[in-house]
C-alpha cells in the first residue's frame, strides 16, 4: 500500500519545547491515528530569532557547542553555537553573545553595550573551519554598529590622539580611524548570511537608535547621542572601506550590527525562515507530500510578518500541499494567517488552565491535539 506522506515542520513552543520536540510530539499524535497509512517527515524550523540554532542544528543533523564570551556589558557568558553534521556550516545567534536578555534592566545602557562576545562567536566557529556562518542577530542589548563584534576579530578603532577607542555605542562620536588589516584572514574564504526579519536603516527616524534603542535604556537625549554617534561611525567607515551602507534595509539591526556585517565581512542579509527553508532543502523535501503541518507557540495577526508558519505555508502553497497550524495560543486577528497559504489552525490548550500548566504540558497537549486532528481527516477520507 502507498503509504501518504505527511511533512511535520514547526517552530519551537517558546518555555515548552523546541521545534524537535514538537515536531516528536505531532508525529506520535498522528502515527496512533494512521499507523500504516502514513509515512512522516520530520524538519525542525525557525525564523532566525530565538531556537534557531537548536532547530537548524536538528535538521542539519549537527552539534551544539559552548564557549565562554563577553556579554553586552564585559562580563563572562556561556554562549551556544551549532555546527552541521557535514562540519560546512556554523550556527550562531548574536542574541547568545550580546542579547537583550543578558542584562537585568536596571544595567542596560547601549552608551556602553558591546557585541564584543558576537565576535567571540564568529571566532569560535572560524576554529572549526566551516565555510558558510549563519548568523542570527534579533534581541541584541547593543548600539555599538558591529564595532565590537569587528574588535573581537581583529580590526582596531582609535581616536584622533592615537589611543585605542573604548567599547559602546557611545564612544563611537570618537572615532577617528580605524585598521582592519589584522582582520582574521579565514574571513575572506567564509560565506555569512545573516538572518534579519527587519528593514531598518542605520540612521534617522527610522534607524537602528531611535526605533530600538528606548527598549534597550536609551533616553531621549541617549537616542540622539547614539544616532550621532552611529552617523559619525559610518562616515569614518565609509572613508575606510569606500561603501555606503546606512541606507541598506536591514543595516538598522541590531543596533547597527546589519551596517557592521555588510560593511566589513561582506555579508548577505535575508529574512531568516528563507535561510532555514534553504538550508533544510525544505522545497525538495516536502515534494510529493499529502499534508504539510507547522506551529509555534503563538500564532497571531503578527504571524504574518515574517514568521515560521508563514514561511512554511507559502513554500507549501507553492506545491498547492494543504497546511495545518497546530500552537499554544491563538491571539487577536489570527484568522489573517488564513491569507497567507495555512488552511486551519488550532489552539493545544484543551481547557480553562494556568500558563504554566499549559507549558509543563506542552507536549502532551499537542500530541492530543495532532490526534484529534489526524482522526477527523481519517473520518473524512472515509466519506
């Protein structure tokens, strides 16, 4: 017998499972239901934010490494990197080096946040001799333009008398010129795309400190300062390098660390679930199936901006292959995803609970839902 063949391709549940595991769960829900009939494919997703690496290192069938780095504001942080099973390709979110999250709120000040530990990163991999750098940069605590991250690597900022240029968004107004000759030389052989889900320019009303820098302890007058700050570092880069990139879609991020990448290690921004469908080969993978089913913890009217079951559904839809949505919570105006290529979504939540209940229980809830869900498209065939 011709056995369907059933693509299980979700994000992580945030605080609950990563994509593995919820991809784990929706298989055992749907194999109870169509034991024979049935053959699934498991393909652990992400968007470039948050579980990125633990998704790609999934599907890539790779390894989670660990490195003590510096966090945004100099102190030590164990950081997580993956590298593929082919040892091609590293893995990294900037988040784990120079994230938001690192730092309690009372001491966040991107005057002084570094992506120093971002750079620490690059090296790390460097050290395994992979080719391609996959380099997620959401969440960042920073405002410095990369400047950092480019520090750990090997170039050297200095002001007008001679002396070295301390770290932070912030002392960048000080910046006289800069050398890049001792840039590690590995750089120039190694591929890096950037997974960035925003177009922010560097500068301005729209750029990376008036949009981002107030969630990081920026005041108003902190905003302009950096803003400047950001602007002066881009002329002197520009000096040094002969490109312009503060007009680039994406050169905004993170705090300036998209301008720092694109100007410097020649790197490619691209909105990350385009990376991961490319990287998974999810297109050639999903060809021939029945049914390709998605999720993540919360599916939303912001799910259509860029996010994994979105991504999911369109590269489906290019295939006319049905999508189902399974998540943790349906918010406000999910019924938009309905636009975009998934044909139904559901909530796992089976009754009245508290969250931490709801998150304690994520697997098993979904496994029961996927059940549900595998039994009344069985009740429908047989119509």
């Amino acid at each position: 017998m011709h056995k369907k063949k059933i693509v299980i391709a979700p994000d992580s549940f945030k605080e609950s499972m990563t994509a593995k595991q919820a991809a784990e769960s929706i298989a055992r829900g749907f194999s109870t239901v169509f034991r024979d009939e049935a053959a699934f494919e498991i393909i652990p997703m992400a968007d470039g934010g948050e579980g990125t690496t633990q998704s790609l290192a999934d599907a890539l069938e790779g390894r989670i490494y660990y490195k003590t780095v510096t966090n945004p504001m100099g102190d030590p942080v164990r950081a997580a990197y993956a590298i593929s099973g082919d040892k091609s390709t590293a893995i990294l979110e900037a988040a784990e080096a120079s994230g938001l999250e690192l730092v309690p709120i009372e001491k966040r000040n991107p005057l002084l946040a570094t992506t120093y530990g971002t750079g620490e990163l690059i090296m790390a991999a460097l050290d395994h001799g992979v080719s391609k750098i996959i380099l997620g940069i959401g969440g960042s605590a920073t405002n410095d333009g990369g400047a950092g991250m480019l520090e750990a690597l090997g170039a050297h900022f200095y002001q007008r008398n001679g002396e070295k240029l301390d770290c932070g968004g912030g002392n960048l107004i000080d910046l006289d010129h800069i050398d890049i000759s001792k840039l590690d030389a590995r750089l120039k052989n190694t591929e890096i795309v950037v997974a960035c889900d925003v177009d922010n320019v560097l500068l301005g009303a729209d750029g990376a400190s008036a949009v981002y820098g107030p969630q990081k302890g920026a005041s108003k007058e902190m905003v302009h300062l950096l803003d400047q700050a950001l602007s002066h570092y881009h002329d002197v880069q520009e000096r040094f390098t002969g490109k312009s990139v503060k007009d680039i879609p994406g050169s905004g991020a993170a705090g300036g660390l998209g301008a720092g990448l694109i100007a410097f290690l020649e790197a490619t921004l691209k909105p990350g679930v385009e990376i991961v469908l490319k990287e998974t080969d999810f297109y050639n993978r999903i060809a021939q199936s029945s049914l390709v089913i998605t999720g993540e913890g919360k599916i939303d009217g912001q799910t259509i901006y860029g996010k994994t079951p979105i991504g999911v559904a369109k590269a489906a839809k290019q295939n006319n292959i049905p999508v189902i949505a399974l998540c943790g919570t349906l918010g406000p105006n999910y019924e938009k995803v309905y636009e975009y290529g998934i044909d139904a979504a559901f909530s796992i939540i089976q009754s009245p609970c508290e969250q931490k209940h709801a998150l304690e229980n994520g697997p098993e809830f979904l496994e029961g839902l996927a059940r549900n869900i595998a039994r009344i498209l069985k009740v429908k065939s047989a119509l």
